[in-house]
C-alpha cells in the first residue's frame, strides 16, 4: 500500500519583531517587503532585505525574511544555515527554530525536526504553529512505522487501517504559515526598555530628531531625510511611497538653498507615541513660509521615526 506523500507547510517567515512582532520597526523597508513577500516578489524583496541587513546587520527580523525568500526560491540548505544562526543568536525567538524543523522534516529528518520543534515550545509554550507541527511529525512519524509493519505483513488491517487514518487526516490543511516573528518576549523588552525611558529622556530624543530631520532637509539629504520617516507614515493625498517620496526629492533638491529656523517646541506624550508641535520659518531664496507644523512620532527598532507630519 502506497502512503500519501504528507505535506508539511513552509512558514513563510512571518512578520519579526513583532507582533516579530509587528511592534518593533526595524527601518523604511520593512512594510515594502511584506507587501513583496505576500505577492511572491522574491527577486525585489531579497534586494530590499539585503540593503536592510547591510545597514541593520543584527536586526533578526531581516535575517528571518532572507530566511523565508531562500525558502521560496529553492535555496533550503542557505535557509537551513540562516535559521540556524537565528537560533543561535536569538534562542529566545521561537519563529525561527520552527522554519528550521519544518526544513529538516521536507529532508525526511523528522526526528532533528522533533527535537528542534520541542525548542522552540521550551522558548514559547504557547507558540501554537509549533504545536501543530509537532503533531503532524508525531504522526509522519507513525505513518513511517506503519508502512513497516505492513513490509512486513501487507494485509495487517490495523497498519492498514491506521495509515488510512492519517492519510485523511492529512487533507486537512491548516493555514500555519509563519512568515513574521511574533515573539511576545522581544515586545515586552521593548516596551520594558522604553518605560524606563524619563520624560527628559524622551524630550531629548524627540529634540534630536526634529533636528536631524530638519539638517537633512536643509542638506539636501534624501537619504538622511526620508529615513526620518516611518515605514507606515501617513503619505498626503492618498500618494504611494514611492510617489511620495520621488515628489518630496524634486521639491526639495531642486531648491538652492534651504534653511529651516524651528522654535516653541512643545511636547505632549501619548501611550504609543509622541506629538511634537512646533512654528517653522521656511525660507528657500525670496520665498518665505511660517507656519505651525505638528509631527507625530513612534519608536521603531529603538528609534523615533514620524508617523504623521501636517502644517497650519
């Protein structure tokens, strides 16, 4: 009797910091690549994770997306040896000793694969994903058994009976996909880190900030300047990213000069973020602009980025 090839599904490495938590933003880049991932846009993903690793070289959340993108263009034994770095460097992350086992289980080692799933339920005990690929291994495990036993005596109905169990059992798929980290222990750190943080303290890094952000402008620097941005920031007028930030480019490095004068700063703290309001004096040649500008600000990946900018 021939057993039904079991399907184990590929997590595609979910999204790390957070939520890998979704909480914890690790630079412009993150929400692009999800978006690529989703859509199966390995080839510009890769690229766009490489440039964040170079800048971020330590940031799990990326090394686990170029973990999923090797798992999706064939190259499993590179993805094998990310995964296993992450586990490494990051025991405390159960998403990635999952990808590891499932990679070991499509190679047949489903007892590697075991081991490595019961560590990564040591880290989490309530990391479900992990729990139904244990279970789907305990039972490819059995099936393997079985179909020994019937090498053995091919009209034993109980093997036979088993086996046809767990064939039904296995075209029931669940969608147990893990393509972002979701570890509640790195939010907690983080939001641990942040709490510790006095109001003087955050004044001084909002202040900071502000005064990167404007120096960038005032340079001419797209890089500095659009890297002030959150990767979920608000763009005017329904605009894309790319549109919006093409739009900003022309705008700014087709002015002569630049330069910003910012006074009155005032602060208000909210529980995910800080409000910033402040009057800004414009002026770029004979054109001169004084408006009241408002920029709301969030922490990502330890760094307070603008979610929100709008001026009168």
């Amino acid at each position: 009797m021939k057993i039904k090839k079991f399907y184990f599904p590929l997590f595609l490495i979910a999204t790390l910091f957070i939520n890998l938590s979704s909480n914890l933003y690790a630079g412009n880049n993150r929400e692009e690549i999800k978006i690529l991932l989703k859509n199966g846009k390995y080839s510009r993903a890769e690229k766009l994770v490489n440039e964040s690793i170079k800048e971020t070289p330590n940031n799990p959340e990326f090394l686990f997306y170029r973990g999923i993108i090797e798992t999706n263009i064939g190259k499993n034994n590179e993805a094998i040896e990310t995964f296993r770095n992450l586990t490494e460097n990051f025991p405390e992350l159960p998403e990635p000793f999952n990808n590891l086992a499932v990679l070991y289980a499509e190679k047949g080692q489903f007892k590697l694969a075991k081991e490595i799933l019961e560590r990564a339920i040591k880290t989490n005990p309530s990391y479900l994903t992990a729990h139904i690929n244990l279970g789907d291994i305990y039972t490819k495990m059995a099936s393997e058994a079985y179909n020994k036993a019937l090498e053995i005596d091919k009209a034993n109905n109980i093997a036979i009976t088993k086996l046809s169990m767990i064939t039904q059992l296995f075209n029931y798929q669940p969608n147990t996909k893990n393509t972002e980290i979701k570890s509640a222990k790195i939010k907690e750190a983080k939001e641990a880190k942040e709490a510790k943080q006095t109001k003087k303290e955050l004044t001084n890094d909002i202040s900071n900030a502000i005064i990167i952000w404007k120096t960038a402008w005032e340079n001419k620097n797209m890089e500095g300047y659009l890297d002030a941005y959150a990767a979920n920031f608000q763009y005017p007028n329904n605009m894309s990213r790319s549109d919006w930030e093409a739009y900003r480019e022309v705008r700014i490095t087709s002015k002569k000069t630049i330069n910003i004068l910012i006074s009155n700063i005032e602060l208000k703290f909210e529980k995910d973020k800080i409000i910033a309001t402040f009057n800004q004096d414009y002026k770029s040649g004979k054109l001169e602009q004084i408006s009241k500008k408002t920029l709301v600000f969030i922490n990502e990946d330890s760094k307070w980025v603008i979610f929100e900018e709008t001026s009168g």
